[in-house]
C-alpha cells in the first residue's frame, strides 16, 4: 500500500517536532542534574570543612562525621550515637541537633569554653572602641556648637558660616555612623530579648512602608503589596517590623530604578505566615546564598557592614522563624521570612538560631 505523499510529509514533521521536545526535555533535565550535583557538591565540601564538629546519625547510629568531628573524636563511624554522649559528658562542649527526619538528625557540637572566650573579647573591644571614638566626638560636637553661636552673631562671617554647617553636618553623620555601627555590633554577643504580645500584622507592615516610600520615589520604584486584613500574630512587634524593615530596604536599594519590588504575606495550613520580599536587582552569586545573613558577609553589590540581614536572622530566629533565600530564574533575589502565628516557647534564645535540642 503506497502512502500518500501528504501523509509522509505529516508525520516526518510530526516526528520531528516529537523530538525536538524530548530533546528540549532532555537539555532540561541534563542542566536540572547539573545544579543538583553542583549544589550537592558544594554542601559536602562546605559542611566537611565546616569548623565545628558535626554529625550525621540515622536510628542512633553515626553514619557521617566531618574533618573537625574526626579531628576531635576520630572515627565514629558505624557506632552508637552514645559515643557523642560520652565525649559530651564533663566537657566544655555542647550540641545542637537539627532533626532532618522522624529517623536522621545532624549533630552539631560547640566549644562552650571557647565561645565564652570570644563573647568577653567581643565585649572587652567593643567597651574600649566605644569609649575611645565616642568620647572625642561628643567633644568635638561640643566645641563646634559654641563655635556655630559665636559666628552667628558675627553677620561678616556669613560664607564660613555656612562652611561650617557642612563640617557640623559632616560630624553627626559620622556620629550616627558611629552609633549605627556599635549597636549593631552589640548583637553579635548580645541575646536578642523579645516581648510577647499580640498584634495586627498588616498596619505593623504599612509603617515599614511609609518608612521606605521616600526611597522607592526617589527611584521611581513599583511597590507591590499583597497583605491580608485578618493575621493576627504574637511576638515583639518593633523587632519584627526591623526584621521587616531591613530585606524591604535592601530590595530597593539593589533594584534598578523603574523596576518593582514585591512584598506579599500569606498563610500557611500548619499555623505559620510566609512574608516574601522579592526585588528584581542583580541578586547575588549562587555560591554566595549560603553566607547571606553572617555578620559582616555582604555581596560585591552591597554596601555598609553586612548586619542588616544578620540581624533580621537573629529577630526571627528569637521568634522560632526562619530566614531563607532563593534566587529566581527571573533574577533578582527573593528574601523568605517564615514565622509561627504563637511564640512555641517564650523564652526562645537568639542564640538558638533555628536549631533544637
């Protein structure tokens, strides 16, 4: 049987078009397993030179441990998880345990001698630093207002006067730098104390929106709000709103002006609220998305001193949230606050830090 010509024609393009789309299907999927791997990697070696000692047990049993835990306690694995509680006992260690599923769970150790250590040496510096720069500015500060008094009723020195405006302008700048600086620094030793109180969550977000509005007009940036009437949630309603406050004015700040940035809250079904921040700057580096939000860590594209993430982390960490960040295929960074409507315990350290013993 011959077949029409036509009909030969259909279905070669038919198969065609069906293997261009395995083939795009394919590509796909080919450079899918290739961030998986690529990801994968990096977590391995980032957590096997990670520098505390850290562990994997699945059903009370150690089946992997990095370099620092094989430095320290040599090969575990294999043995019973009590061999860690063992070390632990009478030591200046301490753990914290990440509960990866009902049968696994990362065992993560911690020097206590040495954190105290660092935490008095933190605060020994920042006592001595603060006293050292704030005590001559506040004299400088000084002696420049009985100089602006004097020059202002001297009306011939108009011209210096406004010079040394500017100079005054100038020093309380670097005084609120100052300011800034140390009360930022104050938390990376400090535990967060958090107040437990109910509040309304949207009119809590519309003030942090009026703060920012100056900002997003200046560069003709698009806000989008999604915010529903009725969230009702419990927790320290300033610190929230700084949390708030800090990844909303980095989203602008990195956004090319005209773009637009989108803020939108929304529940979840096991009694927690999601609040996404997603601008379409340059985001940053993929390898970079693990260190966002350490003290001190901040992209090329940042400036300042890399604390306002830090302490977003810190105040939904306090409130027993957590802190996550994606990179989207649009670009642009999207900045992921999950926090629970009820504080589960009211004494939730800072320090904690998403982890749970």
């Amino acid at each position: 049987m011959k077949i029409p010509l036509s009909l030969l024609i259909f279905l070669i393009i038919a198969l065609l078009i069906a293997i261009f789309f395995l083939l795009k299907k394919f590509l796909k999927i080919k450079k899918e397993n290739s961030l998986l791997k690529r990801e994968l990697n990096f977590w391995i070696d980032f957590f096997s030179n990670y520098p505390f000692p850290l562990f994997i047990i699945e059903k009370d049993e150690i089946k992997w441990q990095n370099k620092k835990a094989l430095e320290i306690l040599g090969d575990l694995r294999g043995k019973k998880k009590d061999q860690i509680e063992l070390f632990l006992k009478d030591s200046y260690w301490d753990r914290k345990v990440l509960f990866l599923s009902p049968e696994s769970a990362a065992y993560l150790l911690i020097d206590k001698k040495e954190e105290k250590i660092l935490k008095r040496s933190y605060e020994i510096a920042l006592a001595y630093l603060s006293h050292e720069l704030k005590t001559p500015f506040t004299m400088v500060k000084n002696y420049a207002e009985k100089l602006e008094e004097k020059l202002k009723e001297i009306k011939s020195f108009e011209a210096l006067l406004k010079d040394f405006e500017a100079l005054k302008n100038s020093l309380e700048r670097v005084e609120r730098l100052i300011y800034k600086l140390f009360s930022s620094l104050e938390y990376l030793v400090k535990d967060l104390k958090i107040k437990k109180e109910n509040f309304s969550l949207k009119p809590a977000i519309e003030e942090v929106i009026f703060w920012v509005t100056p900002l997003c007009k200046d560069k003709n940036i698009e806000l989008e709000v999604d915010i529903p009437e009725d969230i009702e949630i419990e927790g320290d309603k300033e610190w929230l709103m700084q949390a708030i406050l800090n990844p909303l004015e980095n989203a602008i700040k990195f956004s090319p002006p005209g773009e637009k940035v989108i803020l939108k809250v929304y529940r979840r079904e096991n009694d927690w609220i999601n609040i996404l921040i997603r601008d379409m700057g340059p985001g940053v580096a993929y390898e970079e998305l693990p260190f966002l939000g350490m003290p001190f860590f901040k992209s090329s594209a940042e400036k300042g001193l890399g604390f306002g993430l830090f302490l977003t982390k810190k105040i939904i960490s306090a409130h027993g949230g957590k802190l996550r960040f994606n990179l989207p295929s649009q670009g642009g960074l999207e900045v992921l606050i999950e926090i629970p409507y009820n504080l589960k315990r009211v004494s939730i350290s800072s320090s904690d830090m998403g982890f749970a013993k």
